[in-house]
C-alpha cells in the first residue's frame, strides 16, 4: 500500500488530504482530488467570491 499526503493552500488557508491505494498514481489522483473538492468547497474568508 502506498499514502500519499498532500499540503495545499489557498493563500489563506492550508489544508492536507490523503489517497491510500496500492498503486502511487491512483493515491496522488485520490489525494488531488480530494483537495479540489476541499478547496472549492471552502472559499477564502476574504474572497469576493464568497461575497456574491
């Protein structure tokens, strides 16, 4: 088995996932996406985004 660990940030936040698979490029894909999801689901405070 192979984890991967990912540290990402959105210049204001940082956050970490994890994918857990036998095979490395499918345990980074897992942990990749995962982050997106996090990151999309979690704005910046600041962010006019967050504002609209």
């Amino acid at each position: 088995m192979t984890r991967v660990l990912l540290e990402s940030t959105n210049g204001e936040q940082t956050w970490s996932t994890m994918g857990v698979s036998e095979n490395i490029i499918e345990a980074s894909w897992q942990a990749l996406a995962d982050s997106v999801v996090f990151g999309l689901l979690h704005p910046p405070t600041g962010s006019t985004a967050a504002a609209r």
